[in-house]
C-alpha cells in the first residue's frame, strides 16, 4: 500500500553512520594515533538510553560528536535527518543538546563559517544528553530526574543518560529508566538492547565489579 507514511518514513531521532575521530601526537611527519572512537548506531524512537563504560573509554567524546562540539574525521551524525555538523554552529543544540556535568561551555568546531551552514529544522533539542549528571540521594533530586527523563521521552525525545556507576543506587538507576544501552569501551560502542544483555555481556560484568547484579 502506497501511502505517506510508506513514501515519506519519519527518519531515526538519532542515526550514527561510521563515526570516527582520532587524536593524534608528535611531529607532523611522525604523529601517532593516541585514541580512537568508532561508533554506528541508530535510535529511531522516543526513549531513554543508557551509557556508560570505563573513564577515558569515549563517552565525553561521543556526545561531543553528536552534538557538533567535536568535529568527526569520517561518518555523520544525523538528528531526525539532519546533518547536525551541516547545521549553524548557534543552532545545533536545537537539534541535540549535551548537558556537562561541570556546566562549562564547549566552543562548536566548524569547517565552513556559519553562513554556508544549513538553519536547524527544529525549534527545539530532539536529543538530550546528560553527561554523569549528580544525583543525590537525600532531598528527592533522583526521583525528579527520573520524572523529567520520563516527561521527555513522553514528548517524543531521545534521552541519553551517561553514567559511571560508583555505588549500588547508580545500578538500579540503570535498571529502572533506561529501555536500551550504550557501552563504550576502548573507544568502541556496542549497542545493548536491555539491562539483562547490558548485564550479561562480559566486558560490561568487568566493569561493573561488586555492583554488577
């Protein structure tokens, strides 16, 4: 049956396609990659995901990737369609937004001046990315977070929730959001797609330690 729906699909909220950046020291003639992430995924629906992985493996890095705040040596990021790197600097975050957990801003990397750039197909952010945010356990902070997630998976948005569990609480935080997850280990991304395979798999069991289930 020939109808909109079939002809015009509604694109992925968020599609990964061949990511890569690396970083590279020493002289130009004899640089030397020091790290490297990769990714490839795709999160066509509403949801709230879970990332997590060790310190240094390349959590930071992707959610700068996919809001535009890094620049990718291969791949694209697309946001409902839209080439988020394609998009003016001062408009990306109305297509994906990186909450840091120290608030600091980030200054958006750019191969063209914004004038050659595309305007943002959307008034407001379709990806939210929470980097570690704090929750704490003694005025009701977790359950308000847990309710704003929620609230904006309801309205149609993707949440990314990247957390490095340090205590039992974290865990069941995990447990309790998130519909998918994200492991990122040595600049890798492998896709989980609920907490009894995010548990199962043997790197993610390494990580976790005691506060694996």
């Amino acid at each position: 049956m020939n109808d909109a729906a079939s002809i015009n699909p509604t694109p992925p909220l968020l599609q990964v396609e061949g990511l890569a950046r690396h970083y590279r020291r020493g002289p130009p003639l004899a640089r030397r990659t020091t790290f490297s992430l990769q990714a490839d995924f795709r999160l066509d629906a509403p949801a709230v995901i879970g990332v997590l992985g060790p310190n240094g493996s390349g959590k930071t890095t992707l959610f700068e990737l996919v809001t535009g705040s890094n620049l990718p040596d291969a791949g694209r990021v697309l946001v409902r369609g839209q080439d988020i790197h394609g998009v003016r600097t001062k408009e990306r975050d109305r297509l994906a937004i990186h909450y840091h957990q120290s608030y600091q801003l980030r200054r958006f990397q750019r191969r063209k001046p914004d004038w050659m750039l595309d305007a943002a197909a959307s008034d407001a952010p379709w990806v939210h990315l929470f980097d570690e945010p704090q929750f704490n356990t003694q005025d009701g902070y977790i359950g308000f977070m847990l309710d704003f997630f929620r609230q904006l998976r309801s309205e149609g948005r993707l949440v990314l929730l990247c957390l490095h569990p340090n205590e039992r609480f974290h865990v069941e935080i995990l447990r309790e959001i998130c519909e998918g997850f994200l492991f990122v280990h040595q600049g890798s991304v492998t896709p989980l797609p609920d907490f009894e395979h995010l548990v199962a798999e043997p790197r993610v069991r390494q990580y976790l330690g005691a506060l694996a289930p």
